[in-house]
C-alpha cells in the first residue's frame, strides 16, 4: 500500500496547484483524478470559453472594419473550427498540466477516490480495479457542476449546460438563457456576436447582481445596444424540448406567464459542490447546501481533511482555488508568516464584450459597512488609449474610505479591464491609500492611465475630465 504526506482528490486549478505546492515543500504527494487533469476550468470552463470569445471578439472586428480603415467582404462563420480551436487550446494545457504534475514528482492515480476513513483511501479505476492508498493529509479539490432546474430537463441536444454550449452542433438563430451571472453573460455576448437572437431571463432586478448597480446598469445597456434582450424580476417556470425547438414559459414577478420558442436554451444558474460518493459518511466532515464547511485555512471538521475551490463555496473562480490550495498546504508544512484568504481581495472578471472586472466592496456594500465613502469616476472616453483603439464606451469607478483614505473597490466595464483590474488586486494586496495610488505614475498612452485618473477623481483632482 502506497503511503503519502498529502493526497489530493481532483486536479483543477485547486487541485494541481496545491499539489505542486506541496511537492515543493518536500512533501510526497499524489493527485487523484477520475476525468481530465486540469479539471472543469482547464477543459470546459475558463480557458476554452476565453478562446470562443476571442473568436467572437475577431468577428466583431471584423463587422466593424471600416471604422479602421478596410472592407471586408464576403467572410464566413465556420462554427466547427471555432469550435476545435477551443478544443486544441484546451488539450495544449492539459498536456502542460501533466508535464508540470511530472516535474515536480507528484504521483497521478487515474480513478475516483472515496475515503475508507480519516487517513485511507481508495481508488477505483474505469476498469473496474482498486488499489487502497493512505495520507497524512486529504484534500479534497473536487470542483462543482453545474446547477440544474428542478423538474427540467437538461439532457436534451436543445437543452444545455456550459459545456454543451461550449460545443454545440448548430448555431442557434435563437436563444434563451436562463441566469445573468458571469457564466450566462459570457454565454450571452458570444452568441449574440454570432449572430444568435439572444434573451437573458434573470430573476433578480438586474442583471449580474454580483457586480456593483451602476456597472450592471451600463453593461446591460451595452448588451441592449447589440440586440441581446433581457426579461428581469422573472423566472423560467417550464421547459418542452421538441425536435426542432425548445418551448419555455416564463413568469414575471407578479405572475404573468409568456411561452416563447427557441431554437437552444442554455441553463447558467450556478454550481453545486461535487460531494457526493467521497465518503464523508466516514468522516465528521460537515456539508451545507452542497457545500463543504471549512475554516479560513481549509480544514474541514475531521482532522487531517481539508476542502479547497469550488467545492469549498463561494466565489466559484479558478484563481481562488489555487491561492485557497497554497495556503492550505503552507499551513500543513507548517510555514511563518501563512495568511487566509481576504475575501474581499478576489478580483472577478467577466470576459463578454465589453469586459467587467471588480474587487473589493461595492458602492452599495461599502455603505452597509459603514464606510462614509469617497467614489472617483472615469470613462473611456477620456482616455486617448482607448479612443485610438476604438473603445470609447466603459468606465473605471474606484471607492476609498472618506476618512482613512483605505482603498475599498474598484469597479470597470470596458475593453481590456480584466487585464486591468490586476493593478488594483496589488493595491488591495498592500493595503494602500488614495496617497499611493495619486503618486503612481502610470505609463502614457495606456489605458491604465484611467485607474489614475478615476483616483483624483474621488478627491476633485481629475486632470482629463
């Protein structure tokens, strides 16, 4: 029987990360995983959908060619090369992901891991065979699924999850979909841009209701302006997929009932925590609404368990899990100076054309907290960079503390701005003041010039607007 420091059970961005982390540290370390290396994220999630929008993001380009000097004629859409160049991205990083596990000498077992009891596993192959293992330490890395509707189907060739909408058969020349987080907008903005009448049902009062109100607000009046429609305060009470075409009724807030056919219906209204068939029955490990309950290193109830990632909570992002993944091993190893995930330091980004990215407190949340709070604003439009880019729509807004000067949020919609949003995760990182960021001095001509910018902004100090 193989015995190990740290076992951990799936190899997602939590996962591997965590692995290698370990690895490093000169503990003996194994991955356990039943599908592919590189989890949810690497295969269908994050990377291939950024590799659909940026397909999209070249169609765009190309409709508005003229604004840049060309004509362009004649151009075809060509759904299944799209398609496999999202596919081939995906397998490169798989690869990549196993060459890394191979370097630092973590031991890959191919098979879905129970827990026989605290310390002992096993694995049971595709082909039916089992081998036990122990570890000092499990942790479980198992990422999340999708949320499906009660009583709907979702198995339908009409009826689809993310990753059926990431390689679907046909382009739909119509298109519902149910949920208006990062998921769906994503979703939203590449079919649109294909060409898809698209309608986002939202059953709150706004789309993406993680983000800041006013970023929401612009970003639907931006998706209103390419055609996507919204129907808000309003659920999806029933789905009949038929051959040819999806009937669904949905239902405002005061009850009023409206059947539509469409040609796909794409599900994105959450994940689930995948804690099912672990044996945590053996364990005192507690779980909350498909959730695995941890403290702020990632231990679980029953010592020597750990959770990290998705199915640890919220937020379901990738970069969470692996800085989740890392502390949980530094404190295993036992590390000076180890700190816990800070919430409120996780940048969040929505790659939809046009791009949102946040951290930190909303204006609304800041308020709740108490904060007397200062709110700096500066669009696009402002900006040189982004005028000779052609991206004159969007807006960078910061909030800091009236009195200290504490630097709570940021918040943008605009080209690029998840590439942005990193200078302010640094800013939050270092705990700085509004003093800091006014005597930083941002290159010219880039559109970072507008972080800066909406800085002296919430003191009365922007020189552009």
């Amino acid at each position: 029987m193989s015995s190990f420091d740290v076992v951990v059970i799936g190899s997602g961005p939590g996962g591997y990360v965590s692995a290698i982390r370990a690895s490093q540290l000169g503990l003996k370390t194994a991955v356990v995983e039943r599908d592919q290396l590189g989890g949810v994220c690497l295969n269908w999630g994050c990377i291939p959908t950024k590799a659909l929008l940026r397909s999209a993001e070249i169609k765009h380009l190309i409709d508005h060619a003229q604004n840049f000097g060309f004509t362009i004629d004649g151009y075809q859409i060509h759904l299944e090369k799209i398609i496999e160049r999202s596919r081939r991205v995906a397998s490169q990083l798989a690869g990549g992901i196993q060459h890394l596990l191979k370097k630092n000498k973590v031991i890959v077992f191919k098979g879905h891991a129970r827990i026989e009891k605290a310390g002992l596993l096993k694995i049971e192959g595709a082909d039916g065979k089992s081998e036990a293992i122990t570890a000092n330490h499990i942790i479980l890395a198992t990422g999340a699924r999708a949320r499906l509707l009660p009583n709907m189907p979702t198995d339908h060739s009409r009826v689809w999850t993310a990753k059926q909408a990431m390689t679907p058969s046909f382009l739909p020349k119509s298109l519902l979909i149910i949920g208006s987080g990062a998921i769906g907008i994503e979703f939203a903005s590449f079919y649109r841009t294909m060409g898809s009448e698209v309608t986002v049902v939202e059953m709150q009062n706004r789309i993406l209701p993680q983000e800041d109100e006013e970023i929401s607000a612009l970003a639907q009046k931006s998706f209103e302006k390419q055609g996507v429609k919204f129907q808000l305060n309003t659920t999806v009470s029933s789905l009949d997929p038929l051959d040819k075409i999806v009937k669904a009724v949905i239902e405002s807030a005061d009850k009023q009932k409206e059947m539509i056919e469409v040609d796909a219906v794409i599900v994105a209204i959450g994940v689930v925590g995948n804690t099912e068939d672990l044996g945590l029955e053996h364990t005192k490990v507690k779980v909350d609404r498909g959730q695995i309950e941890v403290d702020q290193w990632g231990a679980t109830a029953e010592p020597g368990i750990y959770a990290i990632g998705d199915v640890a909570g919220a937020p379901w992002l990738a970069h969470k899990a692996s800085h989740q993944g890392i502390i949980c091993i530094e404190k295993i190893a036992k590390m000076e100076n180890v700190y816990p995930l800070k919430h409120n330091n996780i940048p969040g980004c929505t790659y939809s054309l046009p791009q949102i990215a946040s951290i930190g407190l909303t204006e609304a949340k800041a308020k709740a907290a108490g904060h007397e709070i200062k709110v700096g604003r500066f669009p696009f439009m402002g900006n040189g960079k982004a005028i000779a880019l052609g991206e004159p729509e969007g807006l960078v807004k910061t909030i800091f503390d009236a009195k200290t000067g504490e630097f709570l949020g940021a918040h943008m919609i605009g080209a690029e701005v998840t590439e942005l949003i990193q200078g302010f995760a640094l800013a939050k990182s270092l705990e700085t003041t509004e003093a800091e960021l006014m005597h930083t001095i941002f290159p010219h001509p880039t559109l970072s010039e507008m972080m800066h910018e909406s800085v002296l902004d919430a003191y009365g100090r922007a020189i552009h607007f």
